[in-house]
C-alpha cells in the first residue's frame, strides 16, 4: 500500500472516499454525519475527538501527565516525536501540547481515516487549531515508515495493541471495536528494532502496569501510574 501523508495544514485524500466501501469486518460501519466520521459497531460508535482531552492539556496538568515526563528531552525545548503506533492520536495531541512536533504513524486505514478526520475537525477549534499544526499524520506500517523519515527523531513512542485487561465500560467498547480492526502487534521485536535503528535520543514504550517489556527489551528506566508504564528505552 502507497504511504500517505496528511497534515492539518491541507489533508490529502488518499482512499477516504474509498475506505467508506471496503469490507470491513462484520457488523462494522464507517459513517459520516454533522460531527464528523465515526465506525459504527451495534450500539458502540468510535470517533476521534481531541475536545475531551482538553482538560488534560492545561498547563498545570500537561506537565504531570506520565508521558509527557517520560518523553521529555534535556536542553530541548521542542523535540521532533514519532507516535509510531497513533492509533486515535490521543498520546499524540498530548506531546503537541507540551511542545512537541509530533509525527503519526497509523498502519490501519480505518484507523488512519478516523484519526485524520480528527485532526481536520480540531483545526476549528480554537484551543485545538495551534496544536494540531504540530502534527502531521502518515499511514503505513511504522516498520517501514520510520526508516523513510527524513529527520531524525528526539523520541519515538511505542504503544502496539495489547490483549489485556482493562476497567471501564467505555474503554471497553473502544477496546472491543479498535482490535476488531487492528490486531496486537504480530513483530515486537521488529517494532523496537526499527525504532532504535532511526537513533532517536529515547524510545518511549507504553505498556499495562504489570506487562512484560516490550519484544523483552529492558528499559533503562520506568515511570509507573495507576493503569500503565512507560518503559524508557535509549538506544
């Protein structure tokens, strides 16, 4: 599949239009309405939406959020990020808050689609607009993105699907539709290879609170929540 790259500076269309009739798995539909585009799974509906992250983004709580301190780089104020698994970009839009210029790699169409609905509807937002023009979206396999990128990254973040349990009826039904599309991580090792083979200064890994490492990789360092674990890897 041809890369694509879309940026809230100007979203190139590459398969939306054509992503509304693949086949999609059973009982999935991608819809359109006057909120933007969503999936549609029974009575469960996935869609990207930066506005509920905005309390998490002032400034008094951005610089407590665990991945914004794992991803932090000494004597660089604005670091270049690589989200390699973006997914909804929710980790993403966090980085761009805090400074960071972020570039996402999505592998799942449906996903990549949802995601750059998002960013284009964000651009109207106010609060929203000056932090999504850090952010600039590809969609491919980050095995094979991350080593046509043309700069090198200050961090790389690493958050593949896990089969784990996690609380919350909402998560749950986003859980339940996500790895409907996107299955886990199939080459961890890969994953983390490819990752450190770009030289970033740090690899960022988000794992459940009690998972193992990543491809068995051993962090230099951890920063631990309530939920989840960001395993600090430097190359």
């Amino acid at each position: 599949m041809p890369t694509c790259v879309r940026s809230c500076a100007g979203v190139q269309s590459c398969g939306m239009d054509e992503i509304s009739n693949r086949a999609l798995p059973e009982g999935l539909e991608l819809v359109r309405d006057e909120r933007g585009r969503a999936l549609v799974c029974g009575e469960m509906e996935l869609r990207g939406d930066f506005t509920r992250l905005l309390p998490r983004m002032r400034a008094d709580r951005l610089a407590h959020e665990l991945l914004v301190r794992a991803a932090r780089v000494r004597g660089v104020e604005h670091p270049a990020a690589v989200d390699a698994t973006a997914g909804l970009g929710e980790d993403a839009v966090l980085l761009a808050a805090a400074g960071c210029t972020v570039t996402l790699i999505e592998r799942d169409p449906v996903i990549a689609a949802l995601l750059a609905d998002a960013l284009e509807r964000a651009k109207e937002h106010p609060q929203l607009a000056p932090v999504v023009a850090r952010m600039t979206l590809v969609e491919g396999d980050a095995v094979e993105v991350l080593p046509t990128l043309d700069f090198v990254p200050d961090v790389v973040v690493l958050d593949p699907m896990f089969p784990a349990k996690r609380t919350g009826a909402a998560t749950k039904k986003k859980l339940q539709i996500l790895q409907m599309l996107e299955k886990p991580c199939d080459d961890e090792a890969a994953l983390i290879a490819a990752a450190c083979a770009v030289r970033p200064r740090k690899v960022v890994v988000k794992r459940p609170l009690k998972g193992p490492a990543l491809a068995g990789a051993k962090p230099a360092s951890s920063l631990a929540g309530k939920v989840v674990r960001y395993d600090i890897i430097v190359p």
